[in-house]
C-alpha cells in the first residue's frame, strides 16, 4: 500500500535546482532508505515530505507529494502534516528542556492538558524508543545532560509522542557511536510493523541491512529505486552498480 | 635578538601599564565616592525626604522617583523591544530592507542621550500635553533603551540554534508555538542580561529627564503619572551646579553619588552574572 | 485551519507593534528639524551654523553656533587623544597578553565602566579634577616647570610656560576630555577586541613559525588585519564622546566663546541643550535654536556612526576576501 507518493517533484533553492522529477511511491509500514553520495539531494527530499525545506528562504516546489492521498500542498495544514510525519534529525537536537518536558513537548503544543494523559505518552513514547530504563530516575534533569546515544533517543521519544504514522530520518546515527548507532537500528525494524520509516543515510551497509526498498540519488535526479535485495545484488543502472560496489562517492 | 625582545618587553610594559591606569582610576572614582559618601548614608537619608532647602534631610523621594523612572521606561521598552526584536529575526527573511532597517537601529542606539531628552520635550511634554511628568519620562527613557533592547534580543534569538526551531516544527508546533516555548525561554537569560544593563543605563541617566520629568524640589511621592518626580541623577546635578549652598550640600552631593552608584553597579553585575551563569550550563 | 488564522493573527500582531517602535524611533529625527525649521525664517542656516557669537538671551540677540560646535569638536578631539591609545591598549592586553583568569575579571570591569551614571563622573570632575587642575597642576605648570627652565637658561620656554599654561578655571575642555575619555575607553576597547579576536590564529601562527616575536606579530600582523575593526570602535567612541552631555555640561565650564587653549573653559552643544533648555520659553527663537543645536548634534554623530558602519562593512569584505 502506498503511503507517500511523489509526482515529478522539483524543488529550487532560488535559481538552483536541487531535485529533479523524482516519481516515487513509498510503501506502508517498509523501511526505505535513500541513499546516494553527499549533496545529491537526499536529504532535501526527506525534508520534502513535511515541508521543513519551507523553512528556507526562497525554496520553491513544483510537482507534488501526497501522503494519504492528499497533496501536503494543497490538502494538508502543515500543522497537522507535521504532526503525521515525525523527523527525526542528523545531530540530536533536544530542548535546554528537562527530559519530561522534551517528550511531551508534541502533544502539549496540540493541546493536550490532562496530566495523567501525558505521564501516560511520555512512558509509552520513551519505552519505544528504549530509553525508558535509562531516563526513568532523572526525568525531570536537563536532556543536555544525557549523552549523545540517549539524546537521539529521546528525540525518537520526542517524535513518537506526537503519534505520527511516518517517521523521518535523516542521518540519524552518523553522529553516534556504534553502540548506540546499533540500538537505534534494532529499534527501527521495530517499529517497522506500525510506522512507515524513511531513512536518508550515507552507510550503505546501514541500507543494505535495515531496509526494505532503497533509493539512489545522484545529481538531484532519482536514480533508480527498488526493492533493497535488488539494488544491492542486481542493480540495473550502471550508476547505482558504480555506487553500490564503492567505486564512487 | 636582545633588541627586539627588549623592544617587546617594553611595549607589553606600556600596555600593562595603560590598562593599569584605567583600572586604578576608575577604582580611584569608586573609592572617592565611597569613602565621602558612606558617612552620609543612614537610615533616614535613605527614607527621609530633603529638608532645610535641601541642605538637610535625606533623599527618599529621588530614589522612589528613580525607581518609578526606571520601571516605567521597562514597561514602555521591554515589550515592545522584544516583539519587534521577534518579528525581525524569526519572521523577516534577509534582504536590503532588513539590513537597512538593522543598520537604523544601531545608528538611533547611538543617538546622544540628550537629543531623546529634546525629542521627549516636543513631542510628550508638549505636543501631547503630558507635561513635565513620570510619564513623559518614562516614555523618553523607554524609547531610549527601545533600540538596545531591540538589539540585545535579536541577537540573543540569533544565538539560538536553528535546530531548536526545526525540531519543534517537525514535532507539529506551530511558528508562535516554536517561538514562546523553545526559542524565548532557551534566549531568557541572555535576554535578560540585556534588560538588567538597560536598567542600569536608565537609573543613571540625567539629560533625558531634565525637561521631562525631573523635579528640582518635590518632597512628597508622586500619586500619579502625570506628577513630576526628583530623580537621584538629577539631584545630583542640581546641588552640584545650585551655587548657593554647594559646600554645604556636599555630602548629600556624595551620599546621592554613592547610592546611584551603588543601584547602577548592582544591576550591572546581576546583569553579567545572570550571562555567565547561563554560558556556563549552556551545552549547545 | 484554526491555528494557521491564529498565526496569521500573531504575525500581525508582532508587525505592527514592530513597526510602531520603529516608527516613533524615526520621528525623532523628524521632530529635531521640524521643531528647529521655523528658526531660520529670522536667522540664515549660514549665520547659525558659522556665526561667532552665541548670544540666545541677550537684545539683540545672536544665534551663532560655531564656538560650541567647536567645543565640541575640542573636547571629542582631546578626548580621543586619551582614549584612543589606552583603548586599543586595553584591547590587546585583553586579546593577547592576559591570562584567562585576568581577562575574565576584566571584562566585566570595561562593561561596568561603560554602564557607569555619566553625572557620577561629571561630579567628580567638579570636586576632583578641577580643584587639582587649579590648585596643582597649574603651579607645576606655571612655576616648577618655568623655575626648572630658567635655571637652565631656556628663558624663552620659560615664559612660554608660564605665559601659556596657566590654569584659571578648572572646569575646562581638558579636565571635561580626561572624564570624557574614561568613558569612551570601554567601547573602543571592547569592540577593538572583538576586531583583534576575528584575526585568525593562523596569521599569528605563520607570523610566529617564521620567527617573529609575539609583539611584532600583534603590531605588523594582528593589529593591521583588524584595523578596520578598530576603527569602527574608534568612531563610536568620538560619536559618544561627542553626544556625552552631563559630563561637560558639569566639567567644561560653559563659557560660549572659541575656545583656545586646552585649560579655556567651554560650552560644548550638548551642554548649550542642557544648561539652556529650561529657560528658553516654548517656541521661542531660544528654543528653536536649542533643537537647532540639536539636529546638528543628530547629524553629527550620525556621521560618526555611519563612518563607523562604512569601516565595518569594508572589514567584513576584508576578512571575505582573505579567507577564500
């Protein structure tokens, strides 16, 4: 079943284009992953699919993404696109917040009050990120005071609490060690079975291990996008072959 | 080889010695002040108004009209400085517009004191009636501060990682959600920091309050807005220049100096603390 | 869609008080000149700005601002002489030389200077300063320092001295410059630091590795690359000084007349604003040349802070250019 679907997708930073008609469907509840060398555009599409690219000046799009069926142009307030899309990011970013009001910080902003309410979200939301052992003590400490791993952990938390049915990540091991980078993996199979998980990263093993379709970006163009056993073993594109087997980037 | 570190060593001694000299003076004034003024302070110097044509008596009401100044000039600056410093650094996009609005700001930030005096005169004083009262002061003094306010904040927001901001949007926030819940609480202390040197600033200011709202003489605390008040800057300078009595006033002269000095330092160094305690736990 | 109408009601919101702050601070330039204009249906801009004799009060009366505008020009100018070295001193102490710890209590010591209440230090320029000017400095000048040259046969320096260098009133465009400069020291020295602090290591490091001393780095590598940057802090100082009021409306003397020697007193225009303000009667010729005085003052030390922005921008390309 097709979640996020694009169709022939530009987008410009001011008279640069950094993508170029990329058709794409992302599947329910897969892990794709997008990879390709650095500056290809790969995490822009990622930032396409909840519109964060909005944020810089004289970003433009044209074509369109439609998750659910709905265009997240026309269709979708890009409030609550935002909220079904979480995101995770490259370095962790949590609030100068205590680690409980980091967690809830989602569903206060949408206006939930109830106190038991959010106890009930933030334990759920830190449990799935698999944090909650660690942080259950201290949750009332600074996130700043946790380390790099169990920062983006929480911000897995963070992400999750909002209840979202996509997640987004965008490098978010590369700054990690290799522990933590594989606890985080563990915890995104996972979720597979209740998310959607798009993963942009840089580690091609990473790819090859955790997901179920990847895509390669070059030069802002989409290469060629499959299931990940293909692209891997079989690739069609001589590109895609070159990148795969280390030849390039 | 010997000439040039000998050529070093000298200049390094000519600048540790100029640095010296500014430090040793301005403990020097610090001292003087001191060591004139504290025989002066007493109980009812400070809660006791001038008597004696103020030859006598304390100085209660300049410092309840200090006071008065002083928070009616925040009133006036702060929310009004913090605003505008959001709307120019979360929702304006760069641009010539922007970068001359911002080069406006820092050149009003160094207009001279006495010019808003004159400003506040026309426009306060008498075009909108106000008279020569707290009001028009407060506001004369409110918009003096109003561009460094300005400035303080924006640069504090500017500080704020733009990370914070992608990650509350990303969590479905909206733009004023993200503004008042991650980037104004994250900015507080230096945007603190700003507001307390402000104060500071305006305690001890005397040009824009001469026609706006100092009182040479008022014993009794002002009940309205639109009462005149004395001011401890002001005092000062009307017994330092009032010929008849300067000898003899001169110890109120000192006493007024040390407690002016004394509020200003004050908010100073809470202003600087407040800064260092906040570099220091910040880990972004 | 409730929240996005919210939104748009906010940014609304935040524009408009944006714009009314921003508004109010540009009427007041509108409001110096508007208040000045009529004055110069009776006096020519010529007259006011070069005319010799300030004589508000007095009939016939005489609008003449020139004395005070040099007076001005006067004390920014000793003043500067002042600050100029002992800030950029204190700054490369700051940014070059001081220990951590050292530098740590300094700093806050420069923000406190510059926060200190400027009628603290006019005051204490009257009790001080100029009872020392009188009272020591004029006896040195006068007679240790005459005494000392005629005993040494230098009788033409001798009376030079003694001719010259009297001091009869200790509030004076020197002892208000002294005053003036303590103030200005904190934003030349703490903007020059910032400029010496961009410097990039690595042209101290090549400076070094070539076997340059550490002074002669800070004098033909440090102090060159941040020049531009110093001389912003230094055109915000001369603009301070310039605007300072309280300080020579205390410590300069007040007399409107050219000055001449560094120890004659005089009226700088910020103090001519203040000394006279309160008697000139609203809209009077007096008044409108008040705000006169003040518009040039506006225009002044706009200039100052514009030439200081110019020196900044030329820094930023600078270091630009350098760095790709």
């Amino acid at each position: 079943m097709v979640k996020i679907k694009t169709t022939n997708y530009n987008l410009f930073y001011g008279l640069k284009q950094a993508l170029f008609d990329i058709n794409m469907d992302i599947y329910k509840n897969k892990i794709t992953a997008i990879i390709g060398p650095s500056g290809c555009g790969k995490s822009t599409l990622l930032r396409s699919f909840n519109r964060m690219n909005d944020l810089i000046d004289g970003v433009k799009a044209k074509g369109d993404i439609f998750i659910d069926d709905k265009s997240i142009y026309k269709d979708w307030d890009v409030v609550e696109l935002r909220r079904k899309v979480g995101m995770v990011f490259q370095k962790p970013n949590p609030f100068p917040k205590s680690i409980f009001d980091n967690v809830i910080y989602g569903p206060r902003t949408s206006g939930i009050k109830d106190k038991r309410k959010l106890n009930d979200i933030m334990e759920k939301s830190l449990k799935q990120a698999a944090l909650w052992d660690e942080v259950k003590d201290i949750l009332r400490q600074s996130a700043m005071s946790l380390s790099g791993g169990q920062q983006q952990r929480l911000c897995i938390a963070r992400a999750f609490a909002v209840k979202p049915e996509i997640i987004l990540m965008d490098e978010a091991t590369s700054s990690l060690d290799p522990i933590s980078t594989a606890k985080i993996e563990e915890l995104i199979l996972e979720l597979k079975k209740d998310y959607t998980i798009v993963v942009v990263t840089h580690s091609m093993q990473q790819a090859a291990r955790m997901s179920d379709y990847t895509a390669l970006l070059y030069l802002g163009k989409l290469i060629e996008y499959d299931k990940t056993e293909k692209i891997f073993t079989s690739p069609s594109n001589e590109i895609t072959k070159n990148y795969v087997t280390g030849r390039f980037g | 080889m010997n000439k040039r570190n000998f050529s070093q060593g000298l200049n390094f001694i000519i600048i540790k010695i100029s640095v010296f000299v500014v430090v040793a003076f301005l403990f020097f004034i610090i001292f003087h002040i001191f060591r004139n003024g504290i025989s002066s302070i007493s109980i009812d110097f400070l809660t006791k108004p001038p008597t004696d044509s103020m030859t006598r008596g304390g100085i209660f009401p300049a410092i309840v009209g200090t006071f008065c100044l002083s928070i009616g000039a925040l009133i006036v600056a702060v929310p009004m400085g913090i605003i505008s410093a959001i709307y120019l650094s979360e929702y304006t996009k760069g641009g010539l517009f922007l970068r001359i609005l911002r080069l406006g700001i820092r050149n009003l930030a160094g207009i001279p004191s006495i010019v808003f005096g004159l400003f506040g005169l026309a426009l306060f004083v008498i075009k909108f009636g106000f008279g020569s009262s707290l009001l028009s002061g407060s506001l004369t003094l409110g918009f003096l501060i109003l561009p460094t306010i300005i400035a303080a904040t924006e640069e504090a927001l500017r500080g704020i990682p733009q990370d914070f901001r992608e990650a509350s949007l990303a969590l479905g926030a909206t733009k004023v959600q993200t503004i008042f819940k991650v980037v104004l609480p994250a900015a507080l202390s230096n945007i603190v920091t700003g507001i307390l040197l402000s104060v500071g600033r305006v305690a001890g200011e005397t040009a824009p309050i001469m026609f706006t709202a100092a009182a040479f003489y008022k014993p009794a605390l002002p009940t309205s807005v639109f009462d005149e008040v004395m001011a401890l800057p002001y005092h000062i300078y009307t017994l330092a220049t009032e010929g008849t009595h300067f000898e003899q006033t001169l110890p109120i002269q000192y006493g007024t100096c040390l407690v002016l000095l004394a509020l200003v330092v004050l908010m100073d160094i809470a202003g600087i603390w407040i800064r260092l305690k906040a570099r220091k736990s910040k880990k972004w | 869609m409730g929240s996005s109408l919210k939104e748009k009601i906010y940014k609304n919101i935040f524009l408009i008080v944006t714009a009314f702050s921003l508004v109010i601070l540009f009427l007041i330039a509108l409001f110096l000149f508007a208040e000045a204009l009529p004055l110069f249906k009776n006096v020519s801009l010529i007259d006011f700005l070069f005319g010799k004799m300030w004589y508000p009060t007095m009939s016939p009366h005489s609008f003449g601002i020139l004395p005070l505008i040099l007076a001005s020009f006067y004390v920014s100018f000793l003043s500067a002489i002042i600050s100029i070295p002992l800030g950029i001193a204190f700054a490369v102490y700051l940014s070059e030389l001081a220990p951590k710890g050292i530098k740590e209590v300094l700093k806050p010591l420069v923000e406190l200077i510059s926060g200190f209440p400027s009628v603290v230090l006019g005051f204490f320029g009257m009790v001080v300063i100029a009872p020392w000017m009188t009272n020591k400095l004029s006896p040195f000048f006068t007679e240790t320092i005459p005494n000392f040259l005629s005993f040494l046969h230098l009788s033409y320096l001798s009376n030079f001295f003694a001719n010259n260098l009297y001091i009869d009133v200790g509030l004076n465009i020197t002892s208000a410059s002294i005053m003036l400069a303590f103030i200005t020291i904190p934003t030349i020295a703490s903007l020059s630091e910032d400029a010496l602090y961009l410097v990039p290591r690595t042209y101290k490091e090549a400076s070094l590795s070539l076997g340059a001393t550490k002074w002669e780095t800070i004098k033909k590598i440090v102090l060159p690359a941040a020049s531009s940057g110093i001389a912003t802090a230094v055109m915000l100082g001369v603009s301070r000084a310039m605007g300072e009021t309280m300080i020579v409306l205390m410590t300069c003397g007040g007399a409107s007349m050219i000055p001449v020697r560094p120890f004659d007193p005089a009226r700088p225009l910020p103090a001519a604003i203040a000394a006279e303000m309160g008697e000139a009667p609203y809209h009077s010729l007096h008044y409108e040349a008040l705000f006169g005085i003040g518009a040039v003052l506006f225009i002044l030390t706009l200039i100052f802070n514009i030439l200081s922005d110019i020196a900044r921008t030329q820094g930023e390309k600078k270091m630009k250019g350098k760095s790709v």
